[in-house]
C-alpha cells in the first residue's frame, strides 16, 4: 500500500482509485450528477501554482476557484448533505463540491453518502462495495485520528481551502509496495483540524491514483481544481 491506512477496493486490477483512507460513501447504480460536456481540462502535475490572485490565507496560499473558473459554463455539482465515517457513524459535515459538467457522481443510498465517488464514465457499486476501476476520484471522510503517508517520496504542500487548512500530498510508493501507482491526495480540515494523533474531528481525505501518467495528470487535474471549489456547510 502507499499509505497505512485501508483503501477502497476495486474490481479491476491493483488496489483501486484510493490509496487514502477506508470507505466512507456509496452510490446508486442509476444516478448520477452529469450534465452537458464540459471544456477539456489541460493536465497539471503539481497545485503548486495557485488558480486565484488571493492573499496568503491563515494557513498557507488561497486555494480557491468559482465552479465556472474551475471547470467553465457547464460545470456541475453535487452535495454531502452528511458524511458517513469509516466507523458508518453519521457526521453533521457537509459539504458541496464542483466538478467537470460530463462527470458523473455517487448518490445517497444505504451506508454510502452522496458526493464521495467521481468518475468521467457512469459506474455503479455492486453488493459487496466495489466499483470499476474507472472511478477516478474518490472522498473519504475518516472520523478522527492521523494520518501518516508513506512512500519512496513524499511531497507536500500547504494550503487554505475554503478557510481552512489543507495539505496536498504527492505520493509516490515504495519499491515492494502493493500499489505501484503514483498518487495525490487532499487532506482538508474540514472541521478546522489537520489529522493528527489525538485528532477527534472528522476531516475530509479526496484522492485520485493510476499508473497511467497521462490518465494520472488529467485526474490530479480535476481533483485540484475540484479541491478549490470546496465548500464547506455550515
């Protein structure tokens, strides 16, 4: 594995979309959030460039987009209306979130929460909780504690995501490791705490992995630019 903590499955080869953290969201089979194609979005390796001319916020640079700066006119979005942690414990967090008009997203049904799963092709889970290996981006929201990447290398960054602090992991495994691919991940504190030991505020983990570098430089992407239209409800 990439990291220490448990991931969720797919049924395609490897481990699957996310190395982050455990399952934390579902989907219905027959919804999704897609709507009109949205322009093409060129890859990026790294969120190191901010999209906004904002200040220097309380916990790093400003990592902010409007959902039509992010993704143009026919940009779309979804809601977490609740998340649902590792523990299948219910959590007033919630969350709303843009994403490329043509993409589709998971919708509340049973255990999983809606606004956790993203994909540019319709997917659906079946009953043992997988999904195709397509899904590209995944949301988790761990109830507390740390978290503690791992890797041959390990980059960094710090930011301020909607208010609130966020650190962008660049990840790349470990020789041996049972994941070969490269990822990144968005650690948010969506209830205003970073993971850390002794945490015992939910925060909101969204990842995106693959082996393929091109496919890989198109999620990361999506993911950041997504990342920056995060909104977190009050």
């Amino acid at each position: 594995m990439i990291i220490v903590l448990p991931m969720f499955e797919s049924d395609g080869v490897g481990a699957g979309p996310s190395p982050s953290v455990e399952a934390s969201a579902s989907v219905d089979a027959t919804e999704s959030s897609a709507a009109s194609a949205t322009p093409s979005v060129s890859p990026s390796e790294s969120a190191s460039e901010a999209p906004t001319d904002e200040p220097i916020g309380e916990f790093g640079p400003v990592w902010s987009m409007t959902a039509e700066e992010a993704f143009g006119a026919d940009a779309d979005s979804c809601e977490n209306p609740g998340g649902i942690t590792t523990t299948g414990d219910q959590t007033d967090t919630r969350y709303a979130i843009s994403m490329p008009g043509d993409w589709y997203t998971s919708a509340a049904e049973g255990n999983w929460a809606a606004c956790t799963l993203f994909a540019p092709e319709e997917f659906e889970v079946r009953s043992d909780g997988t999904y195709p290996e397509g899904v590209a981006i995944v949301a988790n929201m761990p109830p507390s504690g740390d978290f503690v990447p791992s890797g041959s290398s390990v980059e960094t960054e710090e930011y301020t995501v909607d208010g609130v602090a966020a650190v962008r992991y660049a990840l790349t495994p470990e020789e041996g490791a049972v994941s070969t691919e490269t990822a990144v991940i968005w650690i948010n504190a969506i209830n205003g705490r970073l993971p850390e030991a002794g945490n015992d505020m939910p925060y909101l983990a969204m990842s995106t992995e693959s082996a393929d570098s091109d496919e890989l430089a198109i999620r990361i992407d999506v993911l950041d630019r997504m990342t920056a239209t995060l909104d977190i409800l009050e």
